[in-house]
C-alpha cells in the first residue's frame, strides 16, 4: 500500500486503467500486458546542490524509462516543485504510445526534478542540472534514452546537460539530448512542431471527411507555444481563426483574427484579452463559441462533463496532453465529434525530436523544409494508420490510437523475446 | 509493523544522533536522503510459457567513503522503504569500522521458492542486467543477504563479466571460494562478533574466559558465536532456534548440538540438555548474551529480567529503543549492531582486495585483519563512549555520522 492510496485515483492510476480498458479488448497474455504497463526502470537520485547562501540542499530527481523495445527511450524532464513519481511514470507511458504511434523508432521514458526553479540562481539552476545530469548519467546516452524539454526546461538546460554528458565523454555527444538550441545542433522547426504537427492532424482529417476548405472557423483555447504556432500555420493556410484564450481570458471574432498580432498584444500585455481587434470575454468562454474546430492547448482535464455538451466544434484537435476527460470523451462522441486524440495529434514535437536526434547523430542538419516535409509524411502516415483502425475496428480515434500503439509495442516485445 | 516505520525509525535514530552534532541543515538532509534509488522491472520467461515482472530495487544510500555495498535479497515481503533504512544502516556499519565503503541495499520482491532454478538463474541475471550499469567494483558491491547465497553471487558476477567481456570478480562478494571468495567469510560475523565480547571483556579488566555465554539463534551467526566461543573456552549454557530453546548449566558442546539440527532440523531434544522455553532462554543467569536471530527479542517486556552484564548484538536490530533504555538503567553493556555484526561486511571487504589483487590470502591471515579491525573500531567507539560519557550504540553513530559528514565536506559538492 502506497500512503496515497487513500486519497483520490492517481495520475498514473488513471493511466493505467485507460490503457488495461483497451489491452482487454486485445489478445495478449497476462505477462505482456503487465510488460506493457509497468515500467522497465525507475530511478530516483538525489540531486545536491551548494547553494549561494553557503549550505547545500538536497532535491528529488527522477528518470523513468517505461519501454526501450522498439529503441532508446525518449521523453522530457520537467522542474516542478509538484513533479512526483506517479506523474513521471504516467508521463513516460504515454510516451511509449505517442511514439509507437507516430512509428518512430523510440520507447517512452519520462524525467523530473522537484524544484521550483524561479527559487534558484542561475547558477543554482546550471549545477542543479548538472548534477541531475550526472547523478543518471549511466542510463541516458543517444542509444539509450534521449531527455528533452517539457514543464520549466528549456533549450539552455538541455545545453547544460549536453555539455555534462560530452565532458563525461570526453568527445561531444549533440544526440543525447533534444531540444537543444540551433548553435549546438538543435533542428529547424523544432520550436513550432507541435503546433504543426496538430495542423497536419487536422487537414487529414478533414481530408477524410471530405471537407476541402479551408473556409472554416478556429477556436484555440491556450496560446502558449503550441496554440499560438497552430493559430498562425492555420491562419496562414487561410483559416478563420475566431476565438483564442488564455490564462488571463479569451477574445472572440466572427470575422477572424489575426494570430500573428493576437500574438504581439500578448507578448506585450501578458495575455490575449484586451486585444483590440476583438470582444474580450471569460476564458471558458472559448469552449461555447461558434466553431467548426476547437484546439485544446492548454492544460490537463480542460473539456470535462461540464463544459462538453456546450461544444460546437465538429472536430477537436488535441494539441494538449489529456485536455479531455473520460466523462467528456464520452459526451462529444456521442455527439458525433470528431476527436484527434493527443498521443496522435501533438505527436510533432517528440517527431521533430526525432529528427533532431537523427541530424545530431549523422552530424548533417537538414533545412527547415525538409523539416516540415518529413513532418508532414510522419503525421499523415500515423494519421490514416489510426484511422484505417479505427474503421477497421469500429472504434474512435482514441482508442484506435492506443490499439495501435500497444500492438505495435506488444510485436516488439514479442520480437525481441526476453533475455536472458 | 509496516515497512514505513522501518524507514522512519531509522531516520529517528538518525536525527537523535545528528542533534548531538553540530551539523548544518543541508548536511542533515543529505544523510537522510538515499543518493540514489533505482527499481527495475525484472522480466522473466516462466516455465509455463508466459512471462512474469517482478519488481526488484537497488539503493545507494551514501558513496562519499568508497563504493556502495549491500545484500541482496530475495522476498516477497521486500519493499523500498525496508531496503532504504538497510541501506542507510549500511553506511553507518561501513564507516564505524572504518572500511572504505559506503552503504547500499537490494532486493527483489519474489518469493524464490515459487521458481525454478532456471526462473531463479534467469531472475538474478535479468536483474543483474536492469542495474549493470550501477554496479560494480568501483561503484557498488552486492552480497548475499535473505534467501541469495553464493550461488546467485555467481550468476551476478558471471553476468557482469560477460557484459564487460572480462572476469570482474570484485563486482560481488560472498562468492564461491572457488570464483574468489574469501576464506573464513562463513563465520566473519560470529567471529567478529567474538572479538568485540573480548574487547569488552578486556575494558571491564576480566581476563577469563571461564564465563557463562547463551546464544539465540542456532543459524549461520548463532552457530559460528556458540562454536567460536566454546573453542576459547567459554561456556555455553544454552541457545535456541526457531524449533525450541537448550539448556545446560555444565556446558553445551556446540559441535554436537549442530549434529542433533542438522538431523531434527531443531536443537530441540538435544539429550545432553533440557528443553527449555525460547522466552526463558533470554532471562537465563549468564554473563553473555548473544542474540544472533531475528530483531526486536529484547523489549521493554523482558529486558528488565535479563541477568548477562554483557549483550553482543550479533543480529541486526535485536534491541528495542525501550528494551535497550532498560538495559543501560541495569548497567548491562551492550555491543551494538552496527560495530558487534560488522565483521560480516569486513571479511566481504577483504574479499573484494583479495578479488581486485587477484592475489589470495590465508584463513589465518583473513582472522588476524579482522581481529585488528574489530578492535580498532571497538576502541574508537569506546572512547566515544568515554569522551562524550554515551552508550555505545549512540557513540558508534556518533563515529560514524561524523566520519561520513566529515568526507561529505571534504570531497565538496559536484559541480
């Protein structure tokens, strides 16, 4: 018994039983599935740092490999003072499916650290990431498990971990971490691959439902870098963006918004509301306007029973992870929406994650068109395959996305057989 | 008791002793905290076709004097917060007898009477492989502890050497002699436990080993106490194991007693003796007791009714806080844990020199080094002892808090 059995369902509970819901639809044995679900490795370290007042002080660290049969593991680390275990080992499941799915050649693992890193020094912050980097420099390496940033990183600690990893080397290792800064072998495209990958989601599946116009209405409910990066690619492509929200509210036009100004407005006053182009209203106000498209990129669990029934949009492209819950799925299935589920939709970053792992191993960079190109074949590819299962099996995106997912680790799996 | 007191306990003891140091918060919560924690699913192919997952750990709890060094074992019942406190005792026994190691524990949550011996073989190798790269003579040493022996050593330093592609003999210790294991490392915990009895015996000015000795426990350590004590001339008057409890005011000769258990599995029914209660047995009229079994024997229910001046610990944790306050309100003299049973970890120590030498030393050699450990750092905490007026167990921490504190701040922080 874990002491937080007794308080609600977990993160990594609740991601369990997803996924058990679907593996008991599937044919596999009573040890694969355990295989599947738990993870190979967990570490925890303790990560020591001397601060600038003269003592030192001790943070958790934590790297989680879930799965590494289909190749090295892959996954962000996150700073938060809330990062726990339960969260990373959801996290790193979910990264084992989002990369089966999209068919890269990765397995999923997860990192973090609980600090809030705006109590730290930059200098605090520089040795913290080195001595994480140094306390799990054993597990990770370009071939075995490749971090990259997520919640409170960013490309300048990537560059942190990169250097500590080369100077234990002895020889530079760009491979062993993604989401580097360009100078030091980070990939074009990297920054808006997510927002582009959730656009190429979207166009297949209006190609599919035959729908060959772009004159359509756009509500994205977050305008981080993932909700600001689809806003402008779809903006650009010729779409009607026509609400956006943010932490500090939501604007709303029936004639469209420009993404690109909505944006400078934002970098000025902190927020999108305000902005002068359009009607300032709630933040929730972006789940009931009229739309054909709504683009969850926020948080977690942000379309829930209370607020899907009010949805308009025909289709959710889910730049978010888990923007939706399991009451809430329900709800906008029955209405008919259709959902392009997160391990699918915002599958583009850890893609061009990908891509820049394979430019840093080759020492050869591409241009951001092939970027984009390559990213366009990957996302087009994993979307049909998904849907093809999804009619196949008669089953919604979601699920179909997680068969896919698991029957392509469960074949690796079974491939590789167990050693020794 | 949940395996969450067993870490809080632990770290109780701790802060009891810390708060008697002059140590700075971040210091404090180092040593509290393990440097690392790894759990690894360990993947096994079963004899029925289908695979299995058992969940195996392996915690560093402190390497600022050397490599890590633990047991692994092997236990339905193992869980992290279990291998945490074994871990951090670990580095306190390491570092009061003044051995280059830090502390480390393993295990894996499996009950290995339900496997094959090819489930067993396989279980050691894929979780030896889960954490190869967190072993190995230079970074953390294995040894047996519950249900692994040298049998499963073997496995693990065939596995380590076969992925490093040379013999690494010094990746484990309590190997087979045969695969560099060290002479006498059977008996080093009874045989270091024996020498602190005599050091004690000397610090109290008795120079006669004509003295009245009970042993509880008849396994590895309470055999070895018995037969080690008996060939120096003490006499043991009674031990017990799980089976039943001995007696016998003129002497026991364990050598024979050992034949009777190896044929009934018990002491029990031993005919040179009567069978007595294993309760009264602790209470028994003698000058040494050797608890060698299980932990908490000595509570605050029989500890005011025991009648040795001289309590050796040669199992782990055999004392409760509130056994071991009425014992020094009696003035018995307790030899604890952390420095009476480290003769176990020493011999281990020599195994891994002798290992990384490639070079072999006798079993006389093996007995004189431990003996000169075992009464150096017998000495070193009875000055403690004497210096800071404490009981032993609270000086050996004592020792070792510091000595540990002490290399934390020498060696600085990385970066």
């Amino acid at each position: 018994m874990t002491i937080g059995s007794k308080q609600k369902k977990s993160v990594w509970d609740m991601t369990k039983e997803r996924l058990n819901s679907v593996m008991d639809t599937l044919h596999l044995s009573r040890g694969l599935k355990e295989y599947i679900t738990e993870p190979r490795k967990v570490v925890e370290v303790s990560v020591t740092v001397k601060r600038e007042k003269g003592d030192i002080d001790i943070f958790k660290g934590w790297r989680v490999q879930h799965n590494t049969n289909r190749g090295p593991a892959k996954g962000g680390i996150r700073y938060h003072p809330d990062a726990n275990l339960d969260e990373i080992k959801a996290l790193a499941l979910l990264m084992t499916l989002k990369c089966a799915v999209t068919g890269i050649p990765f397995g999923g693992a997860k990192g973090g650290v609980a600090v809030d890193p705006a109590t730290l020094s930059k200098n605090e912050l520089e040795n913290l990431t080195r001595r994480y980097t140094f306390e799990i420099i054993n597990i990770i390496g370009p071939e075995k498990d490749i971090p990259a940033p997520d919640v409170g990183t960013n490309a300048r600690v990537m560059a942190w971990i990169m250097d500590t990893y080369s100077i234990d080397k002895g020889y530079s290792v760009p491979g062993v971490v993604t989401g580097k800064p360009i100078a030091l072998g980070g990939s074009q495209g990297r920054e808006e691959a997510t927002g582009r990958g959730v656009v190429y989601s979207l166009l297949s599946a209006l190609k599919v439902h035959q729908i060959d116009t772009t004159d359509l209405a756009i509500a994205v409910q977050g305008f981080g870098n993932v909700g600001s990066n689809a806003a402008r690619i779809l903006y650009d492509l010729g779409f009607k963006i026509v609400a956006i929200s943010d932490a500090g509210g939501a604007i709303h036009n029936k004639a469209g918004i420009d993404p690109h100004k909505a944006f400078k407005h934002t970098e000025e006053a902190g927020t999108v509301a305000g902005y002068k182009d359009a009607d300032t209203m709630g933040r929730d106000g972006i789940f009931e306007v009229d739309c054909d498209v709504l683009i969850p990129a926020a948080l977690e669990n942000q379309i829930k029973k209370s607020n899907a029934g009010l949805i308009k949009a025909k289709f959710i492209a889910e730049g978010a992870n888990a923007p939706t819950t399991l009451e809430a799925d329900r709800i906008l299935n029955d209405k008919g929406v259709f959902i392009i589920p997160d391990i699918l939709c915002n599958a583009g970053g850890v893609t061009v994650s990908y891509f820049e792992w394979v430019q840093g191993n080759d020492a050869y960079f591409w241009s951001k068109r092939k970027v984009d190109l390559s990213l366009r074949d990957i996302m087009e590819k994993a979307f049909y395959e998904v849907y093809e299962v999804s009619k196949e099996r008669k089953v919604d995106m979601r699920r179909a996305a997680t068969i896919l997912g698991v029957e392509r680790v469960a074949e690796a799996v079974e491939l590789r057989g167990i050693y020794p | 008791m949940t395996d969450n007191n067993v870490w809080q306990m632990t770290l109780d003891r701790l802060d009891a002793t810390m708060d008697l140091l002059n140590l700075t918060p971040g210091i404090r919560k180092y040593l509290r905290t393990p440097r690392k924690i790894l759990e690894v699913a360990v993947t096994v192919k079963m004899d029925n076709g289908d695979i299995d997952i058992f969940t195996g750990f392996r915690i560093q709890h402190n390497t600022n004097r050397g490599p890590a060094k633990g047991g692994i074992r092997y236990h339905p019942d193992v869980t992290r917060d279990e291998i945490k406190a074994l871990a951090l005792l670990m580095t306190l026994k390491c570092t009061v007898v003044g051995i280059p190691f830090g502390g480390a524990k393993g295990g894996v949550v499996v009950d290995p009477k339900k496997l094959s011996l090819r489930e067993l073989e396989n279980l050691t190798r894929r979780y030896t492989f889960e954490i190869i790269n967190n072993i190995g003579p230079d970074t953390d040493i294995p040894a047996p502890d519950v249900n692994t022996n040298p049998q499963v050593m073997a496995w693990i330093m065939d596995t380590y050497s076969i992925d490093e592609g040379h013999a690494v003999p010094g990746v484990v210790t309590g190997k087979p002699i045969e695969m560099g294991g060290s002479l006498g490392r059977e008996y080093a915990t009874s045989l270091g436990c024996v020498y602190t009895i005599l050091s004690t015996l000397k610090v109290k000015g008795i120079d006669t080993t004509d003295l009245d000795a009970v042993v509880q426990g008849f396994g590895n350590a309470g055999y070895h106490c018995a037969r080690i004590l008996y060939d120096m001339g003490f006499k043991i008057i009674a031990v017990s194991d799980s089976g039943g409890a001995i007696l016998n005011k003129k002497g026991l000769d364990p050598y024979r007693v050992l034949e009777h258990k190896d044929k009934t599995k018990s002491v029990k029914g031993y005919r040179d003796a009567e069978d007595i209660s294993p309760e009264d047995l602790l209470v028994l009229e003698c000058d040494v007791l050797v608890p060698a079994a299980l932990e908490n024997q000595i509570t605050e229910a029989n500890a005011a009714d025991i009648k040795a001046s001289i309590v050796a610990e040669a199992a782990n944790a055999p004392t409760t806080p509130k056994g071991e306050e009425i014992l020094l309100k009696n003035g018995v003299f307790v030899i604890p844990d952390t420095l009476c049973n480290a003769g176990g970890v020493t011999v281990s120590y020599f195994e891994w020199v002798q290992g990384n030498l490639s070079y072999f030393w006798s079993e006389r050699e093996v007995k004189l080094k431990l003996r000169d450990i075992m009464e150096k750092a017998f000495y070193e905490v009875y000055k403690v002892v004497q210096d800071k007026k404490v009981d032993m167990r609270t000086a050996a921490s004592l020792l070792a808090v510091e000595r540990v504190a002490r290399a934390i701040k020498l060696r600085g922080i990385y970066p």
